[in-house]
C-alpha cells in the first residue's frame, strides 16, 4: 500500500472517530504534533507540582498537607503516564526532561504565576482541575 492511499485510509478512519494507537501507521506530521502535544502536557504535569510542593509544609492543617501531598503525587503519576505516552510516540524521556530542564519544550502557562499565599494554591488548583465545569 502506497502512502497515499495509506494516508487516505488513516484520514477517512480519523474522520469516523477511529482510535489511532502509537504503533499505528500515521503520517510523520500527525505522529510529530501529537508527540509535542502530549509532551507539553506531561511537562505541565511535572511543572504544576513544583509551586505546590512548597505549600506542603505550610498548609494551614495536618488535612490540608495530606490533601495536598495527594494531589502533588497524582501530578507526578499523571507526568509519568504521559511521558510514556511520549515515549511511545517515538521521543525518548531523557531528550524530553533535557529539552524541558534547557527550555526548548513548553508547558502551561499557568504555572509562571507566582504562589504568595494559601489562597493562590487554592486557586492554582482549581485552574488547572476544572476541564469542562461550568463553575468551579
């Protein structure tokens, strides 16, 4: 099959709703925005923990700290997932961290605000936690 007509077969199966996996064929552009889209995804993971982690010891109650460890441990797990993800793409997490440590790679935007307060954990959380709530 000639890449044209696999390229036709990949558009009409996207365009059904079809799942496209990481070993699927896809074309080299497709495969390339999708990396970078999960890339920056998982880089956003990894960067909201940081201004968060430093309200662990600062939380105003001993529940305070146990949710806020909680939630700092599931970013982590969300970044790890999604660099598989990445991996499976194609890019190697080690080039992932050295681009996101040298800053070549992106991440939300969100997460250059600084954190003054209590309160600005509060609401950085829920920022970032409310996909599609109408109020949150």
């Amino acid at each position: 099959m000639n890449d044209s007509v696999r390229l036709h077969a990949f558009n009409r199966h996207v365009a059904a709703g079809g799942k496209v996996e990481p070993g699927d064929w896809m074309p080299d552009d497709y495969r390339r925005a999708v990396g970078k889209f999960v890339e920056m995804h998982a880089n956003s993971e990894l960067m909201g923990v940081l201004p968060e982690r430093e309200w662990i010891l600062r939380a105003p109650t001993l529940k305070r700290k146990l949710a806020l460890t909680a939630k700092v441990q599931d970013e982590v797990g969300h970044a790890q997932l999604l660099y598989r993800v990445a991996e499976d793409l194609g890019k190697p997490r080690e080039a992932m961290i050295a681009d996101l440590l040298a800053g070549r790679t992106k991440f939300h935007n969100v997460f250059h605000y600084p954190t003054e307060s209590w309160a600005d954990v509060g609401r950085r959380s829920r920022s970032t936690s409310c996909t599609g709530a109408t109020s949150c």
